[in-house]
C-alpha cells in the first residue's frame, strides 16, 4: 500500500486535476476554462466533471455556465480535519491503555455509519489483528462498527439491517431482533462487546467519545485474546470509560 513506484490511474488523475484548479482567486470556471487549464479535451473534461458532479464533489451554476467546488470536499476536510485533532486528543489515553494492557487499542471515527480506523497502538500476543489506519471496520461484527451503528437514525438502520448480515463466526449476531436489542445496550451501558463475532479467540471492547452535544465524534476500543480479555473485562470497561470521559471534557463544543 502507498507505493511511489504503483502505475497511476489516469482518469483519477484527471479528476484530480480538474479539482486542483479552484483556488480562492478563481472559485468558478467555465468547461472551456477546465479544458484549458488541465490540456483536456473538452468532451473528456465535460465527462469527468458531470461525473463529480455527479457525486457533489463540483457545484454547476446554469446561470453562469460555471463549475466550482461541492459539499463533498467539504464533508472530507471536515472528516481530515476531525480525525487528525481528535487522534492528538486521544494520543495519549491509548499509549496508556495499551501499556496497561499489553494488547492491541484502537481509535476509529464515524463516517456515516462506517468506522474508520484513524490509529492503532499495540499488539495482541500471539494473535495478529488484520486492522490498520484507513481501513473500515466490518459492519455487525466489530465493537466499533457497533458503536458507530449505536448512534444511527432508525431510518438507517432499518435499510441497513433488511439485507442478509454476515456471518462471519459462529457467534456472529445475524437476527436482526437481536441485533437492535444488543445497540439499545450499547446506548445504555457506553460499551459495546465484540465476543469473538469477528475472529475466533479474539475479543473486542469499545466504548463511544462524544462531545458536549452528545454527537458521537470517535470510538476507542481495546482488543485481545479472548481469556486474557474476558479476565479483565470489567477493569477495561472501566478503564475505556474513563478515557472517553477525559477525552470528552478536553474536546468539549470544539468537536
């Protein structure tokens, strides 16, 4: 991953160009302008921006003929933006948990009803944890994917959970009856379990961040092997609360 010598995608690249050419000076240009600007054919130009267009990643304006940036870059700077102040926040309630624990700590944050891994600090003995920076959390199974799912509207939930959920243990939670009754805990307790749902012999903690408006703004969790984990299991709880308390009282109504 992240190799200088990997071939580019040209059309990425493109789409790219296109959207580096707005700058403070020049908010809005015409197709003809990105055309120019980027050594484009017109015809190719057009396409790819009707295609960010598309995904509001550009704005058009028919009364000026002229393009400019959409909500969706915002929406990512925000999330950038977000997720590199709050894992400074956290940096070093996690170092602590992992030292305390010897296992492997994690810090997500929440993109729609995603998890996404921001940091990771730590390692399990003798069992390797297939997570990293930038890699999204598996939906049911995972603690933080819990959390996350914790904090959604019903309306998402209902879309999410008519469609077959995965099994990926044999105790992976797949009724959705269940599946509801397990969040309206997490929302109670601040604490979601993963009990070997994902991978044998691994358990999952995980408790919620929020800011001062109770918005959900990130998850921690601390992982392991499962009779490590479970002999522990209320000292981490306990701990993952604390934490999450400390973290909440320094980002307060920044976040």
């Amino acid at each position: 991953m992240g190799s200088a010598t990997a071939k580019p995608i040209q059309s990425v690249e493109r789409a790219l160009r296109i959207l580096e050419q707005f700058t403070l000076s020049e908010p809005k240009i015409t197709l003809s302008d990105l055309a120019k600007k980027t050594g484009l054919k017109r015809t190719t130009c057009y396409g790819i921006a009707e295609t960010l267009l598309k995904h509001k990643y550009l704005d058009y304006d028919e009364s000026t003929g002229k393009y400019s940036l959409g909500v969706s870059n915002y929406i990512l700077g925000q999330l950038y933006a977000q997720s590199m102040e709050i894992r400074a926040i956290a940096s070093p309630y996690i170092n602590q948990l992992a030292d305390n624990y010897q296992t492997a700590v994690h810090l997500v944050v929440p993109d729609g009803y995603d998890a996404v891994y921001i940091d990771k600090v730590g390692e399990t003995e003798s069992f390797r944890i297939l997570s990293r920076v930038g890699k999204r959390a598996e939906l049911f199974a995972a603690a933080i994917s819990k959390v996350v799912l914790a904090y959604q509207e019903e309306s998402v939930l209902d879309q999410l959970l008519s469609k077959p959920m995965p099994r990926y243990t044999v105790n992976s939670i797949t009724d959705p009856f269940t599946f509801r009754r397990m969040l309206n805990e997490v929302r109670e307790r601040k604490i979601a379990l993963d009990n070997e749902e994902l991978d044998v012999g691994l358990v999952c903690i995980a408790t919620p961040i929020e800011n001062n408006q109770g918005d959900l703004v990130a998850v921690i969790s601390v992982s392991g092997i499962s009779e490590k984990m479970h002999e522990q299991e209320k000292a981490i709880e306990k701990d993952l609360l604390q934490c999450a308390a400390k973290i909440k009282q320094t980002i307060g109504d920044v976040l």
